[in-house]
C-alpha cells in the first residue's frame, strides 16, 4: 500500500477548478504563525507559497542597539526550542574576535547542555510530527521527558525555556552537585521513553503509510536549497557539523552522524528525515555519557568573564550544528560595546524554503505532514 | 500477495502494539500535580522550583545604591533609576556599611516589560536587586505591573531636593567665593598683564 | 416479537392502562439513557485519554472533575450562536438537528433487554443501517452550508469515506443476517442465548465443527469493528475533522448549541455502534456465563456494560493512533476490507448452509 507517488498532472488535460486555500496564520499545524497559500486541485496540492513575517521582530537591525550581552537574550528567542544551543555560536563568535580561552569545564558543560537541547528539541519535533498525524497519545510523553530536561536547565540558569546562560567567556552560573547524576537520570529516561515512542508511533503501520514515500527531498535540491541538519541528513547527506568542522570538544567524542536510507521508503522521504531525529537524540545520548565522564567539576565557571565586552575591531562568523541545522552568525565589531551588524543565519529559515519544491503533487494532508518533517520553529524563520 | 498479507498483518499487529503501551500507561502513575493545591514552591509530587529560578525581581533599597548599572544592562529598559544627590551626613548608610552617595527617589521595574534575562543581577555592585521565586503575580491591570521599590514620598523627595539645592547653592557661593578669593590672591601676588586693549 | 410474553410497553401500558403513557415513556427512556450516557461518555473520554497520556484530566468541577461534562454542556449553551453571513443559513441551522436525529433514531430498534425494546421491528438491522447512513446528509450538509473551504474538504472527504465504509460494513452484517436468518435484533440477541460460545463472534450455536467458522466470524467482528470508526469518524479514520489537516472539518464554522447537537451525535453514533457490535457479535443482553445473572433486568446491566466496552475500546483507539490520509483510507476500505468482507460473507454462507 505504500506506493504513494507524486501526481504529475498534465493540466492541460484535466479541466478543474482550482480551490485556493488559506493555511494560516492560524492553523494548527503550521507550527506558529506561518501562512502557506495552497493551491488545490481537489486534494491535491498543485501550489505552494510561504508567506513569513507574522512573527518578525526585527532581531537583527535591533541587535545593533545592543550591547553584546544585551543580545543573548533575544538569540533566545529565535529558536526558541533550542536556546542553549543558539547562543553557543554567537558566544563562540565574540570569545574568538576577544580571544578568550575559556575553562575546559565551561565548554563540556556547553556542550552537555546543547546536546541535552538537542534532545529536547527533537523530542518535541517528533511529537509535533505525531501530532501532525493525529497520534496525540506520544506528543504527551514526549513532553513529559522533556520537562526533566528543562528542570535541568532551570536548576543551572534558573530559565525553563529562555536561559539567557552562555555568556561570553563563560556560563551565568555554575551546574549543581548532583548534575552528573541527573543527566544520567534524564539519559536512562529519554533511552526508555524513545523504546516506546518507537513502537506506540514510529514504527506504526498507519503512521509509516502516512510519512513513507511522502515529501521526497533529493540530495542535490536539498544542496542546492542550502539545507541542512536533519533535513540534510535525511537525504543521505553525511553533513554534519560537528564532524565536519568540529568545534568546541566534539573531536573528542565518539558518536555516528545518522542520515536516511530509505529504511520503509524512498531516501529523502518524510520517514527518513524524522528517524535521524530520532537516532540522533540516541547519538546525543552518547556524546553525553562520554562528556559527563571527562567533565571536571571542579573550577569556576565565571573566572574568565570579561568586565567591558568590546570586541576589536573586525567580523566573524562562526556557524555550529544547530538541532535543525546549520545555525551561524555573522558578527561585525567596530570597537565599541555594541556591535555594527549581526547576520543570522537561520536554519529553519533556510529549510522551509525547500518546502514549496517538494510539496507540489502531494495530497493536502501530506502537505502538513511534510512541513512538520521539516520541523520549523517560526521564531526563528522571521527573526 | 504476500506483500498484501504482510501489510495487513503489521497493520494488525503494531496498532495492537500500540494498544498494549497505551493501555499500560492507562494505569502508570500521573506526572502532572494540581497546581494551586501542590506549590512548585513547596516540593510536591513533582518538581521543585530551584531556588534559583529567575522570577520576579526583587530591589532592596537598603542596599540599592543607585548606581544605574541595572537599568544599563537591561535589554527591554525595563528599569527605571532616578536619584538625587545626598547631602553629606544626611543619609545613613547603606545596609552593608558603604557610605549612600545618592538617594533613590524612583527605582521602578516594569513587569510588563521584563523578560526575566537576569542581566542586571550581574552589574549590582551592592547586591541589592536580586531575582525571586516569587512567579504568581498577574494584575488586571497593566499599571499594577510598575512595580515602585523606592519607599521615598513626594514630601521627602522635595526635602530633599530643597537641601540638596542650599546645598549646591551653598556649595556654588562657597566655590565662588573661593575662586573670587583665590584670583584676587592671584591678582594681588601678580599684576595683571597689560592687555593691548588701552589705547 | 411473538416469542416476548410480556415486554416493557406492554407492562407499562397494563400498569397505568393508558398506551400513550406507555408510548411516551417508551419514547423517552431512550433519550434520557442516551443524554446520561452521552454525558458519561464525555467524562470517560476525558479521564481515559488523560490516563493514557498520564495525566489528571479535570478535576476541579466536583470529586474528581465527574461534573465536568455537564459544565461543558452549560458553556456550550452559553454560547453564542454564530452564522456566518456566507452560509447558507437554513441548510446550516438543520444540518446538527439532522445529524443528532440520524443518531438518536438508531436507538428506535436497539434492544437493551430481552424484554425492552423501543421497536421492535423485523427489520431492525436494516432500518439502523439506513440510519446510520443518513448522518452523513447532515454532515455534508453543514459542510457545505458553513461556505468555508475546510468545511467543505471535510464534508467531502467525509462522503467518500462513509460510502466506502458502508459496503464492508453492509456485507459484514449480511453475513450475520446469513447466520442468524433473521433481521430483527430481539431475534439475533436471542439465538446467542446461553454461554458465551453461543456468540456469533465465536461462530454462534452449533456444534464443534463451527470451529471452522471462528476465523471468519472473528474477521468479521474486526471488519466491523474497523467500519464502525469510519462510520463514527473517530481515529483513526477522523480525516472529516482532522484536526491538524482541516482544523475541524465540517464544523469549522459551528459554535455554541450546533455544536453541541454535533457532539452529541458524535457519541450516539458511538453507541450506536458499540451497540450493534454487542448485539451482532456478543450476544447483546445476554449473560455470558449461560443462566447466572440472566434476565430482564440484567439483560439490561450487561448489553451497557458490552456497548460500554466497545466505546471504551473506541476511545483508547483514538488516544494511541494516528490518522490515516484520505486515499490510504479508501485504500485500506477497498483493497483490503471489502475483499475480506466478500470472504467471510463467502464462508459464512457456505457454513450455513452444510449447518
């Protein structure tokens, strides 16, 4: 049953009416404030096109108002899913214009939290993905894992979902005693639940029949389309910068950059992009363990803070693997405490621009189930 | 056929899968706690807030000795300082022994406004503004929201500008006279240059 | 009903010797049931989907949130009524009556115990068949009135998929018309009389050789089982009101009491349903364990009690799927239930007939 093709239609042949249907801004399943204008011809899904902007906040221009640590606040904000690791490249940037060499403990608890984020993040990109389906039963435990793991955060900065923790030259605070202990908890505790989601959802005939084959992004459009993450990854793309240009510590661990092969249907497919969010939240898992072993606890995370933050005069950009993808900044310091201009790079931004191209000749209920393959966080697409 | 035979089987199969992990769940223990009834305050069934938490800002304005740093650092400029200069011997000190050198007339945060960053707990150099636990706030009106942390009434604000304005005019007369003094000193040690302006 | 000595309406008529207050009762009871179980039903949807997904569920509208339901039937009244002012307005405003009646008119024939049945016709399974069908005008109905582009998907989508469904559905209750040769319900509820071998899930009465026949009756039953959600449009066949696809299909534009009448539909249907399924397949009001516990009155405790595990099994059906896409629904009516459905009806018949 699962030969859900792409319909091709010669138009000139078929004399419909086309039904132009406003998806958006209030829908829900356009994860936040997207409009998608959709053409329809009968269920089928002949046009797509994206309007942003709902959300726009004027990160970037605001950002030149701001003086450098004024700005991690609002980097929070982008993708909100994933702040930890947000903030982790546009610290990195402005350590590297400063040239501050941080504590080694600060980087591994860095890089605990962002892999810890990751998790979160694709935990909530699988179930909104469920949701998207219909299954509402694993957005809920999926939820409930995450909760542990923002406790975590919460314990560290005091934030739940905005942390406002990575600051330049070291963290806000330090980590509790019994950290190591927790996120081994949280790791045991994300490995059962994922047991689970893998039979109740994943793997679930009805669920497999909605996403396989559907959404087929092939390796070269998603190059060309500047993807990247796990849509990159679904392709069969190997891209994965933590491998490809490791920052940070993560030459230092061993773990398998997961891409799709085609496991139930075309590589590039709905499935294959949704299981490498899966297998990686495993790979996660075991970056994490290998930190937690290695981290010292002992230091202070706050000895390296700078008391004025100007940066020399010059421009950086320093880009890091986002749980959506390739997330970087682009940061150009004049020598005062704020900077001349900030660039993001957006990921979810860049992602959904593929969704036009490979949404056309799907089912419209296919369509939604695409765009949560994607996995858009629209803060972060209208900034 | 065979393909036929198994895609119905699987479909049979994991949907009774999924019945089976759902159905152990109907009797798993609940993660969620009755708000109101249990406080994430007070450590009950679930998680405890963490001291830490970064909730509603509290200003001690025993300490606070209004030095500006907090509403510099604010990205949303949530903070409002205003201060007055003390009059030397006036005030008493601040709650930590360091002399007062201003008087907080107006320190106000707006709630409305803040996005609980924690910037300016950093640059306080007394300590005096602090984050609580304390979350459960919400007003009807937005105007509750201005939080005045500054105890000084209008009375007081005026008693002390009036001191501090004989004060400074004081200070200026004393200043004016000195620097009169001080040139006539300098005008009687040395005499004054012959300007080109006589003819 | 020949073979009943004294039904309900008749003692109640003897009781008060006036047929209208019989009548009127007769008519009643039905609704009442149906607005008490409506309300429970509610409730359990709420309290099962929130255990399932390990919550509370509400709990602040009495012990344990228990009059949750009626407050939500109160705000529902509360409401205001909107009509769009591009909707066709009487087709709008008739479409939840329409529905809710389709519903409640199924309860004329079903038989809640050997001695109380509404109506008692001969052709009870027909008539509840044709009932069942006629939701679907009413859904279509408010689809297209609503003059809304997502009503008018899910009023579409919700067609193709009733119309499909009907055909394995159909075939599957020949079958037992087949097995039992008869349409009435009393008639069917009482030749599975006795233990609870003599179901027609486990071949009906007959001797060891229906051991044969289990298979297809139990093949059957799932048929059933399946068609019924797509008749009731729950999970995972909910795609007339998918909620993450077309907001809410057909009652996008509904709000207030209309809404309500849609709700209230919703859950007659189920038991509706979960009713026939009892009834066709679990012997209906009879004691599973042959004399023990048998009778009127409990005939009565175990028909709701079978129904009320059939809508149980509904419910934890919609918490734990997802939702199938609208062409894999019909893929799944045609290419798979139907044939299967000929199948049964195939050997059931064959059965029969050497029985």
């Amino acid at each position: 049953m699962s030969e859900t093709k792409r319909i091709e239609f010669e138009y000139s042949q078929i004399d419909s009416e086309r039904m132009r249907l406003n998806v958006g801004p209030q829908h829900p399943s356009t994860h936040g404030v997207l409009r998608l204008e959709v053409e329809l011809d009968g269920e089928i899904v002949t046009e797509v096109v994206p309007h942003i902007g709902y959300l726009h906040r004027c990160f970037e221009k605001h950002c030149e108002k701001m003086t450098y640590p004024q700005v991690i606040p609002y980097i929070d904000r982008m993708d909100y899913i994933s702040a930890m690791n947000n903030e982790w490249p546009y610290v990195m940037g402005i350590e590297k214009l400063m040239g501050i060499e941080i504590p080694e403990k600060v980087e591994y608890i860095r890089l605990i939290f962002a892999e810890l984020n990751r998790i979160a993040n694709h935990q909530i990109a699988i179930a909104t993905f469920g949701l998207d389906a219909g299954a509402f039963t694993p957005f809920l435990y999926l939820f409930r894992d995450r909760e542990f793991i923002l406790s975590i955060f919460e314990k560290a900065s005091g934030g739940r979902l905005l942390y406002n923790y990575f600051w330049v030259g070291g963290l806000a605070a330090d980590v509790h005693k019994e950290f190591k202990q927790d996120v081994l908890a949280i790791v045991k505790q994300v490995r059962e639940t994922n047991k689970e989601i893998a039979d109740l959802l994943l793997y679930n005939k009805i669920f497999i029949e909605r996403v396989a084959n559907v959404g087929i992004l092939p390796a070269d459009v998603a190059i060309n389309y500047g993807c990247s993450g796990p849509v990159v990854r679904g392709s069969g793309l190997a891209f994965d910068l933590r491998k490809d240009a490791p920052y940070s510590f993560y030459d230092r661990f061993d773990f398998d950059v997961i891409t799709g092969h085609g496991e139930v249907g075309t590589v590039g497919d709905c499935f294959d992009r949704n299981i490498v969010r899966f297998h990686e939240m495993e790979q996660s898992c075991r970056i994490i363990e290998q930190a937690i072993e290695q981290m010292p606890m002992e230091g202070d995370v706050r000895e390296k803070l700078p008391k004025k933050i100007r940066p020399p005069k010059g421009e950086i950009y320093t880009k890091a693997e986002n749980p959506k993808g390739e997330l970087g900044f682009y940061i150009v310091s004049n020598g005062t405490d704020k900077p001349e201009r900030i660039k993001s790079r957006g990921t979810s931004f860049v992602n959904l621009s593929v969704l036009p191209e490979i949404s056309k000749g799907y089912l419209f209920a296919d369509l939604i189930m695409i765009l949560g393959s994607i996995d858009i966080v629209l803060g972060e697409v209208d900034r | 056929m065979k393909k036929y035979l198994n895609n119905i089987w699987l479909g049979i199969y994991t949907v009774l899968i999924g019945m089976k992990i759902t159905f152990v769940h109907l009797f798993a223990k609940n993660v969620t706690v009755q708000y109101p009834n249990k406080h994430p305050l007070d450590k009950a069934g679930g998680d405890k807030m963490p001291m830490n938490a970064r909730n509603r800002i509290f200003n001690d304005m025993e300490l606070c000795n209004g030095c500006n740093g907090c509403a510099r650092a604010c990205p949303v400029n949530c903070i409002t300082v205003e201060t007055l200069k003390v009059v030397p011997g006036d005030a008493p000190p601040l709650k930590n022994g360091e002399k007062r050198g201003l008087w907080v007339t107006n320190y106000t945060i707006d709630f409305a406004k803040c996005c609980f960053c924690g910037l300016c707990i950093d640059p306080c150099p007394t300590e005096a503004i602090k984050m609580t636990t304390e979350f459960e706030y919400s007003q009807y009106d937005r105007g509750n929201l201005l939080y005045k942390f500054s105890k000084m009434t209008d009375e007081q604000i005026k008693q002390k500008k009036e001191l501090l304005a004989n004060f400074t005019a004081e200070k200026a007369k004393k200043e004016a006279e000195a620097k009169k003094a001080a040139e006539q000193a300098k005008a009687a040690e040395a005499p004054k240059p012959e300007t080109g302006d006589g003819k | 009903m020949e073979h009943q000595i004294l039904t309900f309406y008749d003692w109640v008529a003897k009781l008060s010797s006036s047929e209208l207050v019989a009548l009127i009762l007769i008519v009643t009871l039905p609704l009442v049931f149906l607005i008490v179980y409506a309300l429970v039903a509610i409730l359990g949807e709420l309290k099962i989907s929130a255990f399932i997904q390990e919550r509370l569920g509400p709990m602040r509208t009495g012990p344990w949130g228990i009059i949750q339901p009626v407050a939500e039937v109160v705000k529902l009244l509360q409401k205001e009524d909107i009509t769009p002012d591009a909707a066709n307005k009487p087709l709008f405003n008739m479409a939840p009556f329409l529905m809710f009646t389709a519903a409640y008119a199924g309860f004329a024939v079903i038989p809640f115990s050997s001695h109380f049945v509404p109506a008692g016709i001969n052709l009870g399974l027909f008539y509840i068949f044709a009932m069942g069908s006629l939701a679907v005008i009413g859904l279509v109905m408010g689809g297209w009135a609503s003059n809304n582009k997502y009503s008018l998907l899910g009023a579409l989508r919700s067609v193709a998929q009733i119309v499909s469904y009907e055909i394995p559905a159909a075939i599957v209750i020949l079958s037992i018309v087949v097995l039992a040769s008869s349409m009435n319900l009393q008639v069917i509820n009482a030749n599975q009389g006795g233990w609870f071998w003599n179901w027609y899930v486990f071949g009906g009465p007959g001797s060891i050789w229906k051991l044969l026949v289990i298979p297809f009756t139990f093949g059957m039953f799932l048929l059933y089982l399946i068609a019924s959600l797509a008749e009731t449009n729950r999970t995972p066949f909910d795609i007339p009101e998918g909620e993450s696809e077309i907001v809410a299909g057909y009652h996008t534009e509904y709000s207030g009491m209309k809404f309500a009448m849609f709700f209230f539909a919703e859950y007659a249907n189920m038991f509706v349903v979960a009713a026939l399924l009892s009834i066709l397949f679990f012997g209906g009001w009879n004691s599973p364990f042959g004399d023990f516990m048998n009778g009127p009155i409990w005939g009565v405790f175990w028909f709701i009690s079978k129904s009320f595990f059939f809508v149980f099994v509904q419910i934890w059906l919609r918490w734990t799927l997802p939702r199938l896409r609208v062409d894999q629904l019909m893929g799944v009516s045609w290419k798979v239930m139907t044939p299967v459905a000929f199948l049964c009806f195939f050997a059931v018949g064959l059965w029969a007939m050497l029985k």
